[in-house]
C-alpha cells in the first residue's frame, strides 16, 4: 500500500470511532484530535490542531492534564476517571488512557484515548442516591422485597433448593446461587436476607455487568474527594449495607482486578474507597449469583478460584422452570390472578390445550418468560374467560427459530465461536420482530433489558432505538 494511501486510511479509522483521540508531539502541539474528541469536548478541532496544547486547556489546571502528565514523565496512564468542564461548561466524565510513544528510545509525543462516561456516571449517582433515599425508608415495621412464602412450587427440585436457602438464612455464611436467567435468583436472594437476624437492616442489588469496571468499583466501595479528577466523599453499597446483605448479581461479569478487591474485603472485613487510604469496617453479608455454571466459569477463568471458594460457602442452584414439572401451571395461574386485577380480566383457568402448551415450552427465560407470556396473552384476550392454546403467545416465535436451521461443518469453527454467531443472529432477529424495541426483544429472548445492552455491546449491534 502506498504511504499516502496509508495515511488516509488511517486517517478515516480515525475519524469514524466513537472514542476521542488526541495526539500530542513532544513539544506540546496538537497533531491529532479526531470529530469524537472535538464533540465530547465541544472545541473546534480547527481550534486545536498544530496548536500547544497548553494555550487550548484554559479552565483546565495544567496539573490536572493526564497529557502534559505523561509527556513529561513519560509513563502510562490507564483507566483514569476524570471529570471537567468543557468549553460550554458543561461538566463530562471520561475514562482516559493515555500513553506516550516511543520509537527506537525516542520520546515522538502523548496518545490519549477517552470514552465518554457522562450518562452512564449520572446513572450511576442516580442509582446510589435512590439506593440511599430507600434504605433511609426502611423501618422496623417495614416488609420490604420478598419472602419464602411469596415463591410457588411443589415440585422436588425446587423445594431442595427451598431447603437448602431456608437454611442459609440462619446463617451469616456468604452464598453463592446458580440458575438460568430468570429462574427467580433474586426472589431467593431476597429470602435468605428478610428471614435471617438481618431482616432490619438493608440489602442491596447490584448487578456486576451493568456498569464499566470504574464505575463499578465507586459504586462497590465509594469514592473519596480528590481521589480522581472531580471525585466526591460518597460511601459505597458495602458502606450502605453495614450489618445487612448485599447482592453481587452476575459475578461471573465482575472484571478479574475488581474481584481481588471483593475478595480482600470478604477476608479482612473491611472497605477502602477510591483513591482514600483510610480502612473503613463493614458487617455485611454477600450473596453471589450467576446464570452461568460455576464449573464452566471457574474453568474459563470468568472467576478467580480463591473468590469462587470463598463465596460457594453454601451453595443454591435453582432449577429450570421446565424441570419442574406442574410448577408451571401453578405459576400460570398465579400470573393470571395477577394480571386479572391489573387488566380488569375475568380469565377462570387455563384450558387442557392450553396446559399442554405451556407444558411443552422449551421456557429459555424460565419464570420471567412464563410471566411475560401470560401478561401478553392476556393483553390481547377481549371478553374470553378462558386462556386457550389458540391465545397463548409463544408459538410464532419458536416457529421462526425452528426453521432458522444452522448448519456448520464441526471441523471448520470452534464451538465458542459458533455458539456466539447464533447468540448474534437470534438477538437480531429479536430486534427485527420488535422493531428495535430492546425491552420487547430481551422478553422474547428470555433475557433482562441489561443483560441484552451488555450482548449488543459485545456483538457491537447497534440499533436506530
């Protein structure tokens, strides 16, 4: 490829990335600041280019940039939360990696990479604020989430897992708890934690594979001021949940360097926030879950094996909802109760074509599926007081899986690797069927609106909504 050819497909990487990147030679001026950075930053880049870098900063101290830090010191910067003003004042958050390059011992000049992190900051003060206003609203005389009464099953599988949770909760051991998505992990979590001495105090959810690694570890463990550019003293869940329960849910999504910290404060008891140096005590008891096995995990290495055996003190796995034989119909008819009141329905029971129905669903998304059917089903039903076959809607689309055949030739693709084409393809038609409708989509697909966002991201689909 010719140099100049070269350049100008560099060049358009560049510019069609959605990360900022600044360059900056060894004297201090502008040689690369692409559309994504100009946008974050609301400069203009022509404003920027081939200009020193210290004449653009303005509002920002000299001291606080990662850039002329690195230049003059020449070591790398990773991760690194900043938040400032822009040129409009508006304040933004980034994760910035910034590096200097060097070639042949020469120093050539400082890459800085930076994601915009703004929204998904907000959301995540926004989390910790409502966090706290609920868990100031907790009173003693409160019955706050749900308890083992509240869970409907006869079945074997269920009730051994029934038992062994009961059990749990006279204890301050941590947990670990697998199942398949939607088969009710939190409902049991949440069991464990109001039938035990905790009862009184919090217990707080946090799902692992919501928020970047960053954010998450604020979130976890707090953040003290000036432990990061625009850091504030906020206290962490661990904090927020002294002497109640805490839920780490999909850990197996918890990035490695963030379980080590998890893992320290399981040991010692004991918190230290972002960029503080003081030891802060806490009494809290972990629940862990994940909708992966525990073997494949601990063997893929999603987790370390020294957090794995210090969480799977007791361990609780939570059957399919197919595997638990008339437990559907149960559930069924709990659902229809409900959503009678909610869409002032009379339906009075399912018919026997509508029985073997349900019992003959594959149930993917397990209890959320079953509930999300019978709510769909009912929404469409005028003046019918019984929930045939005919008005169940689950066919249509396992039809359309059905026919999608997939064929592949063992010897040419790794099984991973065929495993997440099909995850792609079915997540994309999901999409299709529902119009870009993430909510819809993740119902379909018998996964959370989260979970769905994290496999989108990890496909890299990107969708019009």
């Amino acid at each position: 490829m010719k140099e100049e050819i070269y350049s100008e497909v560099i060049e358009k990487i560049i510019e069609s990335i959605d990360e900022g990147i600044h360059f900056i030679n060894k004297d201090g001026e502008t040689i690369i600041y692409n559309n994504a950075m100009a946008k974050l930053e609301q400069m203009d880049k022509y404003d920027v280019l081939n200009k020193p870098f210290v004449d653009v900063l303005q509002s920002m101290e000299i001291k606080n940039s990662t850039l002329l830090k690195v230049l003059k010191n020449k070591k790398s910067i990773k991760d690194n939360i900043q938040k400032y003003l822009n040129k409009d004042g508006k304040e933004i958050t980034t994760i910035n990696t910034t590096v200097p390059i060097i070639v042949k011992g020469e120093l050539l000049g400082v890459l800085e990479i930076s994601k915009d992190m703004t929204q998904i900051q907000i959301l995540s003060e926004q989390i910790l604020k409502m966090k706290e206003v609920k868990n100031n609203k907790i009173t003693n005389h409160e019955k706050v989430g749900y308890k083992f009464e509240d869970i409907i099953g006869e079945s074997d599988t269920i009730k051994k897992a029934l038992s062994i949770s009961k059990k749990a909760s006279k204890s301050d051991a941590t947990v670990l708890i697998y199942g398949e998505t939607g088969t009710g992990k939190e409902l049991i979590s949440q069991s464990i934690h109001y039938d035990s001495k905790r009862k009184q105090q919090p217990f707080i959810a946090q799902n692992c594979a919501a928020l970047p690694e960053s954010l998450l570890e604020g979130i976890l463990f707090g953040t003290v001021k000036g432990g990061f550019t625009g850091a504030i003293d906020r206290p962490g869940l661990f904090e927020q949940a002294n002497q109640g329960t805490i839920l780490l849910d999909e850990i197996n999504s918890m990035p490695l360097q963030l379980q080590a910290k998890l893992l320290r404060v399981l040991q010692e008891g004991y918190v230290r926030r972002v960029g503080g140096t003081k030891d802060i005590p806490v009494d809290v008891r972990v629940i862990a879950t994940t909708n992966e096995n525990p073997r494949d995990i601990l063997n893929e290495g999603k987790i370390r094996k020294d957090l794995y055996y210090r969480l799977n003190v007791i361990y609780i796995e939570i059957p399919p909802l197919r595997e638990r034989g008339n437990d559907i119909i149960l559930l069924a008819n709990k659902f229809i109760e409900k959503y009678n009141k909610k869409l002032d329905k009379n339906i009075k029971y399912i018919s026997d074509s509508g029985i073997k129905e349900l019992r003959n669903h594959y149930w993917q998304g397990n209890v959320r599926e079953l509930e999300n059917t019978i709510y769909s089903s009912m929404s469409m039903m005028d003046d019918e007081d019984i929930l045939t076959n005919e008005m169940i809607n689950i066919n249509e689309y396992r039809t359309n899986i059905a026919e999608n055949v997939y064929v592949v030739d063992v010897d040419a693709k790794p099984l991973d690797w065929v495993v997440a084409d099909i995850e792609e393809r079915y997540i994309n038609e999901a999409l299709d069927k529902t119009n870009d409708n993430v909510t819809k989509a993740a119902a379909i697909l018998g996964l959370c609106r989260q979970n769905l966002q994290y496999k989108m991201k990890k496909y890299n689909i990107k969708r019009s909504k």
